[in-house]
C-alpha cells in the first residue's frame, strides 16, 4: 500500500475560513427556481408556494450566502418586472437562456424565502442591457428604510422593513461574447466604477464584486482584470472568478486533477491583484469572489442558439457520480486552502440545475451525490484553516502534468478544539494509508473517518434510487506515538475528524 504523511501545527495558519465560503447560487434558468425552490401546488410547500422538502435539504447544506438571479439571466433582467402583485406581473422572454419568465419569484420573494434558509443575498445587478440608475434603484429599493419612492413601494409590496441585502455584484461574465450587453474590458471598468459610486451612495454599507474574466481560457484573462481594477480598486472588495469543471473522454485522471487547476487559476488572479494594488499604490487588499464553481458537462450542452423557446425547461439537469462527488471534494479543499483571499464562493447552482439538490414536479427532492462532500465540508470546515504540505506519491496527467495521488487541507475550530482534515486519494485503484503527525497537539483524540466512495465510480443517486451513493463510516482511524494513522479508499474523499480535549 502507498503512503502519503503531512502534519497539523496550530502556529501554521492559513486564515480564518469566511463562511461565506460555502455559498451556492439561485438564477433563474431551467428549473432552478420554477419545481425546484418554488412550486406553490407541491404538497410541501409553505403558504409563499415555496418547496418545504428541498428547502429541508437546503437548510442542510449550510449556505450563509445565496447568490441571484444571475448568472446570464441577470443580463437582460427587469427587476421592477418581479415586484408588486404576482398577478399584474409581466411574462417576457429570457433571452440569455430561450425560456418565458413569469417573474412569480422576484427580490421580495427571493430576498425573504433565503433569510428563512439561513442565507444572505448575494445581489447581482444587470449591466447588460441596463446600468446606473436600475442599480442605485434597486439598492434603495432593497435597503433603504422608507419615505423615498422605491422604499415606500417596497413597503406597499408588503415588506415593511428593509432587506438589507449587503452584497452585490456588478453584473456578471461581462467580457462573455454570449453575455447580452458584453463589453469591452475599458467600457465595463467606467460602467462598473461610476454604478459603484452611486450604489454607494444609496448605502455605503454595501460590498461589491466586480466582474473578472469569464474563465480562465478567455483570451483577455488577466489584462481584463488589470483594466477592471485600474478603475474600481479603491470602489470594489472582490473580483469574481468562474470555472467549471468535467471529464474529457476517458480521462479520469485528469478530470481527478481538477483542484491543482483551481489552484493555479486562483493564484494568478491573486497575482494580477496584487500587481493591480502595487501600480496604484493601494492600501487595502483586494480579496476574491469565486462566485461560480462546479462540476458541469458543458460538452453535453447544446448551446442556448440551440434551445426551444420554454417555461422552465430541464436544462444542465447533470447526474453526478461517484467521481464528481470526489472531484467537488478536491474543490473543496483547494478553496480552503486559499482561505486568505478567497472569501466568498458560490457552487453553481443549488437546486436541478447542475446542482447538489434535484427535485421532479409534484414528487420527490434528493441528494445528489456531490450533496455530501459540500455538506458536511460546510458543517465541520469553519474555523482557522492550518497549513498542511503533504508527501507522498505522484501521478502523471495529461493535463496538469504531474500531480499528486493525495489532496488534503485542515481546519482547526478553536471554540471546540477539533480538527478535521479533509482528504482525497486519486488513485483510482489503490487504497492509501494516510500519516497526519499530531505531535503539536497534546490533546487531541481520534474521532471519526468518513468516507465517499463506491466499488462502482459511475454510482448515482436517483429518483428511484436516491440513497445509492452515501457517505461511509470506517473504523480504522488509529493513534500511536503521534502519528494518527488512517487508510484513504481508492478514488475517495474523506473527512477525518480529530477531537480536542
């Protein structure tokens, strides 16, 4: 058996974990919002018509923030056109995904069903097609408490007391030639910097995101943000990021390699940061957004020129397996491990669309396998992230080149004392005995292993069969000499927890 070994200190601190870390996403595309929160007929729903089932579920993901309506859709969005009586309000086209909006949901009903989840909104405002005056409106239609128009409509609508949502994002994907309104790099700096400024000025409270590139492989990556920040710097607290994720052919183990990408993407927008902030002699740090992430099949995808015009259409409904759930894991794990500039992140999306949480019209709402990782990561993964380097063996990719079999990170809870490290082995046919030296901490005893994994890496979890794949208790955690030892499946992830005294 091969074999992997890193330590746990508390003196090699990351950074305290942003709970905000564990944020997911709301946009209206697909069935996200129509069957998937929302469905006044199912008979679970509460008297707003939202799903009492998925919103269980939710609940159990942990997810201090919410990110809505969009995503591509916020483009091309009228927010007036989802406020006020639900019957006055206006069917249009959804241009960004072929599909007719009833605006049933809007900010009021958003706004107040995500407080009940445990959540914060994450506003995004269009600057697509829209701009300055849409966005400082809705800021003081949202926020402001009440003798102004849009405070009183507010009001009138039936929330008496602001929604106080504190964060905000200017527009999204904006260098996207699929963006409705895409812009060039200098056009979105002027918009995003002067919408900035009168947002602010309805409520300086606020923090914002400004758009970074789209991914990775945009052909402006890294001179869009250096030209965003020239003009928003000192007006913005984050820059977002975007990055899916998905098995190419039948290279798995490339696809297993996916967190050293998200590691080397993160570390060069935090580079570009950091250039941005020395050029303009900035005092603050500029932190990060990676306000959309996931494991998404875009090559099954066939492009939204290609969709039928629909109401709510199962669109991106991806059925995740054994090996994605793993591959979220990894993601996981990279996020945390970049705790100290990363403070806000959003799995894209929450419910049907490839999501952690599926739901059918009039029936059932189950955990997808990818479910797992995230929630418990979610539960056990705050508090103070600790620096672990582990050794142990490599493999070579044809992506990545080479990487190693074992991805790892740790989080120390101070309040509690324990420690919980989260592990994957990519072996995807070997066992790994895992060696976490805790010689640094006088008190900790050997909690729990769990463990994803299955003898069949394509498992699933169905309507039919929802508790297919679940996570696993093993018992061979052991402690000696302080070395606490514990054996990583082939193709897993894990979670080991380690108490304090």
């Amino acid at each position: 058996m091969q074999h992997a070994a890193l330590a746990l200190d508390p003196a090699f601190r990351i950074a305290e974990v942003d709970p905000r870390l564990y944020g997911s996403f709301v946009e209206h595309m697909g069935r996200c919002v129509y069957t998937g929160i929302y469905e006044p007929g199912h008979e679970t729903a509460d008297g707003e018509g939202f799903r009492g089932d998925v919103a269980e579920l939710v609940r159990e993901l942990r997810t201090p923030v919410l990110r809505y309506p969009g995503g591509n859709f916020v483009s091309g969005y009228t927010w007036e056109d989802g406020i006020g009586p639900r019957e006055d309000r206006p069917r249009r086209l959804d241009l960004a995904w072929r599909s007719y909006e009833t605006n049933q949901v809007g900010v009021d009903e958003f706004a107040t069903w995500a407080r009940r989840m445990g959540s914060e909104p994450m506003m995004a405002v269009n600057l697509g097609t829209r701009g300055i005056d849409a966005a400082r409106n809705l800021v003081e239609y949202t926020n402001h408490p009440s003798g102004t128009y849009w405070s009183d409509l507010r009001r009138r609508n039936g929330t008496a007391q602001p929604h106080g949502i504190k964060l905000w994002c200017l527009g999204n994907e904006m260098d996207g030639p699929w963006q409705i309104g895409h812009k060039t790099a200098s056009e979105y700096a002027r918009l995003a910097a002067e919408t900035a400024r009168a947002m602010r000025r309805v409520d300086p409270s606020i923090e914002l995101v400004a758009c970074g590139s789209s991914h990775q492989r945009m052909p402006t990556f890294g001179t869009w943000e250096e030209t965003v920040l020239r003009e928003t710097y000192d007006l913005v607290d984050y820059v977002s990021l975007h990055s899916y994720y998905e098995q190419r052919g039948d290279d798995r183990a490339s696809f297993l390699a996916s967190g050293v990408n998200m590691d080397r993407f993160i570390e060069s927008v935090v580079a570009t940061c950091d250039h941005a902030r020395g050029v303009g002699q900035h005092r603050k740090r500029m932190n990060l957004s990676f306000d959309e992430w996931n494991v998404w099949y875009q090559s099954k995808f066939p492009g939204e020129s290609n969709l039928d015009w629909a109401e709510r259409p199962r669109l991106i409904e991806d059925e995740y397996s054994v090996v994605d759930a793993v591959v979220v894991g990894s993601l996981l794990i990279s996020l945390l491990r970049h705790a100290d500039r990363v403070k806000i992140a959003c799995l894209a999306q929450l419910v049907n669309v490839i999501a952690p949480i599926r739901s059918e019209p009039g029936g059932p709402a189950w955990r997808q396998t990818t479910f797992h990782p995230f929630a418990l990561t979610s539960r056990h993964g705050r508090g103070i992230v600790l620096r672990v380097e582990p050794a142990g063996p490599t493999y070579e990719t044809s992506w990545m080149g080479e990487v190693p079999v074992v991805d790892a990170t740790a989080v120390h809870d101070e309040e509690t004392g324990a420690v919980t490290v989260f592990a994957v082995n990519r072996d995807q046919h070997e066992p790994l005995a895992l060696d976490v030296d805790v010689r640094s901490w006088a008190n900790l005893t050997v909690g729990e292993h769990v463990a994803l994994f299955d003898d069949d890496p394509q498992a699933t979890n169905t309507v039919g069969q929802p508790d297919r794949v679940t996570p696993t208790r093993l018992s061979d955690v052991k402690a000696a000499d302080g070395t606490v030892t514990a054996v990583l499946p082939a193709l897993s992830w894990n979670m080991i927890r380690l108490s304090g005294a």
